[in-house]
C-alpha cells in the first residue's frame, strides 16, 4: 500500500517555481525604481486556503487608486545588513516594515545578497489604506528590473501575492479580478485586469485615523475563519457579489455597483465582529459617517462606500455628484480611477 503525504508548498518553492532558471541570473542592474498604485476591494478577500502562500479561499475584485500608492528603489549593496528607508527614515531592525521587507526579500537573494531599499508611500503604512498591496507590488517588479528577469505580469501577481494577498491585484490599472485558483502551489491564483473603463466613476478618502490598525489582517483574518460562526456563509456571498458587480461594471449601473460593493464589506465586517473574540475596525467616525451616507440615499443621493480593515471608508460616487458629496465630506480625498479616459 502506497501512502501519499501532503507536502506544503513553501513560499522559497514557490517563488523558485515562477522564476525557474532565471533565478540564477546574476546580470543585475545597479539599481532599479518601480511605483504600484494601491487598491481597493469591491468584493473582498477574507480567509486563506493556505496561510504560508496567501491563496485565499475566494475570489476578490478590486479598484485601483492610480495616484495613490508606494515607490520603491532597490540596490544591491556591499554592506553586511540590509538598509531600508520608509519615507526617508532609516528604520531599525525591530521596526515591523523591516522585518516584513527583509523576509520577504530573503525569497531572492542570489548569493546571499544585501539589499538597500527606500520606499515612500502617499497613504498611512497599515491603517487599512492597502499599503502593503502597493507595497509588495512596487517591490517585485523592482527586484525583476534589478535582475533582468522580464517577468510577465501575472508572474510578478504571484510573486507580489506572496508578501501580501491583495498585492497580486496592485499590478494593473481599473477593474482587477484576483482567481482564487485550485493549485496547492497557487500558480493559477493571480489577477487580471477587466476591460471595462468608467471614466466617470469616483472614489473618496475618508480617513479618520491615520494610525496603525489594532490588528493586523493577516491575524484577523485567521481569526475569523477560526472563530465566526457565521464564516461558511462568506464563499457563496463573494460568489454571488462578484456576478452582480461584473455585471454591474458591464452596465455602469452605480446602484448595484454601490449596494453590492457596500453590502459585501458589511458582510465581511459581520463575520469579524461574530469572531470571538470580536474584531472591530469601526470607530465612532466610521458609523457616523456611515449613517450620513444611508441619511443621504434616503434624499436620493447615490453615494455608497466600501471599509477594509480599518475604521477609514471609501466612497464610491459618480463625478455628477461631486458637489454635494463634498458638502458633506469636505475633507474627502478624492481619486480619479480612470482619470485618463476622461
Ligand atoms: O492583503 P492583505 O493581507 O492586507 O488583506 C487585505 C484584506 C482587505 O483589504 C480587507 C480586503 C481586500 O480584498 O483587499
């Protein structure tokens, strides 16, 4: 009798799948700049099929912010530890973002390299903002300038997913729709960008708090899978909400686009808060700015919103009306997701 042992696919192996025999080339650039714009769910990820990988158990769709997002400079240095700047500040070794980085880093060193690394960012590090997403997309496909590796797209998706699940989607401009994929090594869990364009789509910035979140959403996330008896619900609620807003997106209908991108956020925010114990990204700002947007609709305003895991919300609109939404947010931010299609 035969026995067959499941062996866990490590992030090592799987960055050594997608690069093959290009991990041995040492043609490396002496320096290399990439920039990744952030991105937002409309249908969210919540809950992984395989921790080590992130391959999540669902399918995600997202919206990227092209102005909003993280640019990376990567060197190759002579020195014995790697160097990292975050917004011009040289972070010390027990710094999170150091830590995260340089592990992430250790996936590609050839030879046992030392990097030095600067990054900056135009949204607040970890308040739920997707900074990792930017994050880890500018930084793979500078290690693939770095290195000459001519790495397609969904390549690098699948690289950048490895630092942070929602980076595989920080890849493409507009609509982006991450597979969840079947593969245990999660060579088919990568995004791809929609067609569809809708110029005049808006999305708005209300951050409340800029300060990093209680708890992190890779914790948050195990411990809802863990712990909410309400998760088993969650797979069938993206499926269906990921139909209705593609939909949506084929039709530029806002309504549905906005009911359903806001209902599946509630949703995802009802099995962190049945979590036990409860995880809540919501402060008093979040609800009260919540209920002026319900109060808004019932006037026939077609404003909705989206809230990753932070107490910050995004506003989703179109630019007919600006006016009135920003009378009533006015310290929103505003972002133009195809500002050039206008
Ligand atoms: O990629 P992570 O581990 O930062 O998780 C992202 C989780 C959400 O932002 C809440 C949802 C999503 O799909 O981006």
């Amino acid at each position: 009798m035969s026995v067959v042992c499941a062996v866990e696919t490590t992030k090592q192996q799987a960055v050594d799948l997608v690069l093959g025999e290009r991990k041995a080339n040492q043609a490396a650039m002496h320096e290399a700049e990439a920039f990744a714009a952030t991105n937002i769910a409309l249908c969210k990820y919540w809950g992984k099929r395989d921790l080590e990988l992130n391959l999540p158990l669902t399918d995600s769709l997202s919206i990227t912010l092209p102005d909003k997002g993280a640019k990376t400079r990567l060197q190759i240095s002579n020195n014995e530890h790697d160097v990292v700047y975050l917004n011009n500040v040289q972070l010390t070794d027990v710094h999170p973002f150091f830590q995260r980085v340089t592990k992430f880093l250790d996936l590609f060193r050839v030879h046992q390299c030392k990097f030095k690394l600067w990054t900056e960012s135009n949204i607040p590090v970890a308040a739920g903002l997707a900074s990792s997403a930017c994050g880890f997309a500018a930084l793979v496909q500078a290690l693939d300038q770095l290195f000459n590796w001519h790495l397609t797209k969904q390549e690098l998706s699948i690289l950048a997913r490895l630092g942070s699940g929602s980076a595989s989607r920080s890849l493409w401009h507009g609509f982006v729709h991450w597979q969840a994929g079947v593969e245990p090594q999660g060579l088919d869990s990568f995004a791809k960008p929609l067609k569809t364009l809708w110029p005049t789509l808006r999305i708005g910035l209300l951050v409340f708090s800029e300060k990093p979140k209680p708890i992190s959403s890779r914790k948050a996330m195990q411990q809802t899978v863990a712990t909410s008896p309400l998760f088993s619900t969650w797979p069938q609620t993206v499926a269906e909400d990921l139909a209705k807003i593609k939909v949506a997106i084929d039709n530029q209908d806002l309504q549905h686009l906005g009911e359903t991108a806001e209902g599946n956020a509630m949703a995802m925010h009802a099995l962190m808060q049945s979590s036990r114990p409860a995880i809540v990204y919501s402060t008093c700002e979040t609800l009260q700015a919540m209920q002026k947007i319900w109060q808004a609709r019932k006037q026939h305003l077609p404003l909705y919103f989206t809230q990753d895991a932070g107490p910050n919300l995004k506003l989703i609109f179109e630019a007919a009306i600006l006016p009135q939404v920003e009378a009533l947010f006015p310290g929103m931010e505003l972002v133009i997701p195809f500002r050039s299609e206008k």
